[in-house]
C-alpha cells in the first residue's frame, strides 16, 4: 500500500532517540505513539527535507504509516525546533 494513502495528516512530536548516518535509519522517540505500538518510531534517511543527517537529540514533527512489518514508520519529518537545543533522554 502507498505510504501516502495511509496518513491522515496528525502529527506527532518526538525525539530522534537514535541515528546511524552510515546505516541511514534510526528511530524517533513518540510517547503517543509508543503506547499504541509498544516500539520506537523507524526513521529512514531519505525523510530528511534538506538531506543534512540527524542528530541524536533532534526535536521533529512528523506523520506516520505502519510498513510492511505492520510496524510505524515516520513520514514528513520536520525539524520541530532549534537543533542545537536537544530533548534530554531520561
């Protein structure tokens, strides 16, 4: 199924928890979305608008689907504030 066809436009806000610009994917860090999956939020490095990597810490913005492992998987990421100022992890 298109990944497109299945967002309905919510946003959710969250945390790039984790990024490897060498394997090109990591996971956001979504509260909301965390208590209806049970799992962080899969992030591939093509979501990035202007193509600069993610830094672990990164305030974002975005819409979901869930891929083919059923699975959400983040789309129409956006950076959600300064990136110099990181959400602390715990």
């Amino acid at each position: 199924m298109d990944a497109t066809a299945e967002a309905d436009g919510k946003r959710f806000e969250g945390f790039v928890k984790s990024y490897s610009e060498e394997k090109g994917y990591g996971f956001i860090v979504s509260d909301a979305l965390y208590q209806e999956f049970h799992r962080d939020v899969f992030l591939h490095k093509s979501k990035r608008p202007d193509g600069t990597p993610w830094q672990d810490g990164d305030r974002v913005t975005f819409e979901y689907f869930k891929n083919h492992r059923d699975n959400p998987q983040a789309m129409n990421v956006m950076p959600a504030g300064p990136l110099s100022q990181p959400i602390e992890n715990g």
